[in-house]
C-alpha cells in the first residue's frame, strides 16, 4: 500500500512540477513576441493545466487499457492516434480562448498554418510525456519482477529447509524404520516396498528444492507414497482416498504443497483421534481454475492458528507464482472435518 502511496506521490510531483515548467517556458516565449497581459497569463495556465488533466486521462487509459504490456506496434498506434486527438482539442480550447477570451487574435489574423504548428508543438510535447511515462513504468516492471523472482528463490529456500528439516524429521523417520524393520521378518516384500517408497520420498525432496513448480501428477506420486508410510505406523487409523479430475493432472503446482497440507491434516487432526480418522483429496477444474480439496477427520479450534510455519510458505509460494489470484484457505467445514483449500489459475494452455 505504501508503495502505491509513494507512487503517486511521485506521479503527482512530476505532474505539477514539470506541467508548471512548460507553462512558464510558453510565457516566457510569448513575452517576447507581444506584451502579456492578465488574460494571456491565464490562458497560458489555463493551457498547462488542461494539459495536465488531458496527460491524467491518458494514464488512466494506460493503466485501464494495460497498454504498457501490448507489442510494441500496437502501443505505437495507439499513442500516436490519443496523442494526436489530444493535441488537437487542446490547441483548438487554446485558439477559443485567444479569440474570444483575450482578443489578442483576430478572425483575420487566425492562420491555419500556426494552428497546425501548434498542434505538432503539443504532439511532441506529448510523446515525450508519454515516452517518459512508458519508459517508468518498463523500468518499474522490470524491476517488480527482478524482486518478486528473488522473493520466489527465498520462499523456494525455506521450502528446501522445510524439506531437509523433514527429511531428518526424526520423529517420522524413527516409526518409519521402526515399522520397516518389523516387517523385514513379517512381511520382507512389503518392506523392501516401504523402502522404496522412502528412499522415493527423499529423492523428491531433494529434487524439488530449487523447482520452482511441479505437475500434479508428480506431487501425487508423492503424496501417495507419504500416506502409505504413515499408514504403516497408524495402520486402521488412517484412511485415505483420492479423487482426482484427470485433466487436472498436467497442471502445475508449487513442490510439496499438497504434502505440506496432507502432512498437517494427519498431525493436528487425524493422529488426536484415538479411532483415527479420513483423509480426502480432491482436485476440480473450473473455468480458469484448478481446486484442490484436503479433508480430513478434526476440528480446527476456534483459537487455533491454521497459518503454521509450512501453510504460511505454501500461501507465500502461490501468491508468488501465480498472484493473487491462487487462494489457500484451512477452514471447519463441520463439527468433524476440517477443509484445506487452494486454487490456482490455469495457463492459456489449460484452459
């Protein structure tokens, strides 16, 4: 918020200041032709501020318009035609007021050519503001994306902290080599399985650290294998399902996010049951969006904080991929389930 305050603090600065410069520079040349009286004063600002509000108005259209970010020909035509339209209702206002206003011009002394040469004047006049005003705002991009990417790489970093501080989870890592090694004698095939499967788990962590997104099918694979570890050590306790739209299976999500999700669903909720509890994952396609749904067993207290270290980095991850348009939200959806939701916006491609 702030950075927009000091942005238009700025642009209002350069408004005023550089609006005021002109209209001092045009009396100061029509001193020296004729003797300037109070009316030609007051045209003379008159003309800068109507300039001032005429160049507020193209912004507008700018920002509305987005046409910062059209290729490079369209913006031309567009700002040589609003420029022109300008210039040209702006110096006719001008020519009105020496008329009729201030009577230091005639019908007689009214000549086209001048008033041609007027409107060019504030034709350049113009596209150097806007020249001026493009050159700002590509700069600016620039450097809102050098930041944003930056941001990314730290959220990518704690991400790969949360990975390998996972990794060496030791609670985790205990019962699961606990539970393989009762199977080593019980059930070997199962164990050499339950390995594979953790050995899996690690691999993917380790792979996913400097990834910036991943498909779903991918983070699936994954999820899957995790549950099937837990499952081992929480046996009958823990049930889990999957309903997963295929045509959402191509599409990209930040790494771990659902495992995050799934991982906080069985330790707040599913593991304070002494009976357990279900874990339900669900992916849709909407419109221009892809849901995903973790359901689980639990009640989110009312005086809980869903916003844990790991939710707090998957929020931050998708605001910083995919905007404000990807949403992460942890809510009760009844008196026995609680509902972690994210969404993310599909590429062109997608939808």
């Amino acid at each position: 918020m702030s950075e927009i305050k000091n942005h238009s603090k700025a642009y209002w600065t350069c408004q005023i200041l550089g609006w005021g410069i002109y209209g001092l520079l045009n009396t100061v040349f029509l001193s020296a032709f004729q003797t300037i009286t109070a009316q030609a004063l007051g045209i003379t600002v008159f003309g800068s501020v109507q300039l001032l509000l005429w160049t507020h108005l193209l912004r507008t259209i700018f920002k509305k318009r987005h046409w910062v970010t059209l290729p490079l020909w369209k913006l031309f035509i567009r700002v040589l035609i609003a420029d022109l339209v300008i210039a040209i209702i702006s110096q006719s206002i001008q020519i009105f007021g020496y008329l009729y206003i201030d009577d230091t011009l005639t019908i007689e002394q009214f000549r086209w050519k001048l008033y041609g040469i007027q409107i060019l004047n504030t034709n350049f006049i113009l596209w150097i503001w806007s020249l001026l005003y493009v050159v700002f705002h590509l700069f600016d991009i620039t450097k809102r994306g050098e930041r944003e990417k930056w941001e990314l790489q730290t959220a990518v970093q704690e991400a790969e902290l949360m990975a390998l501080k996972a990794q060496i989870n030791p609670h985790f890592l205990f019962n699961s080599l606990n539970n393989i090694r009762a199977l080593v004698i019980e059930n070997p095939a199962r164990a050499r399985d339950m390995i594979s499967k953790l050995s899996e788990l690690f691999r993917y962590a380790l792979q996913v650290s400097n990834t910036r997104s991943v498909l779903l099918k991918e983070e699936l694979a994954i999820v899957k294998n995790y549950l099937q570890l837990e499952a081992t050590q929480l046996e009958d306790r823990l049930r889990y399902r999957f309903d997963i739209a295929p045509e959402t299976r191509q599409v990209e999500i930040p790494p771990m996010a659902i495992q995050t999700l799934v991982e906080n669903a069985i330790r707040h909720g599913i593991a304070q049951h002494p009976d357990g509890g279900e874990i339900s994952i669900r992916t849709t396609l909407q419109q221009t969006a892809m849901v995903v749904c973790i359901v689980n067993t639990g009640q989110m207290k009312n005086n809980a904080t869903p916003d844990g270290i790991g939710l707090q980095n998957t929020r931050e991850r998708l605001r910083l991929l995919f905007g404000n348009t990807a949403q992460l939200t942890v809510e009760n959806t009844s008196q026995n389930q609680v509902c972690a939701k994210f969404q993310v916006p599909l590429t062109g491609q997608q939808i």
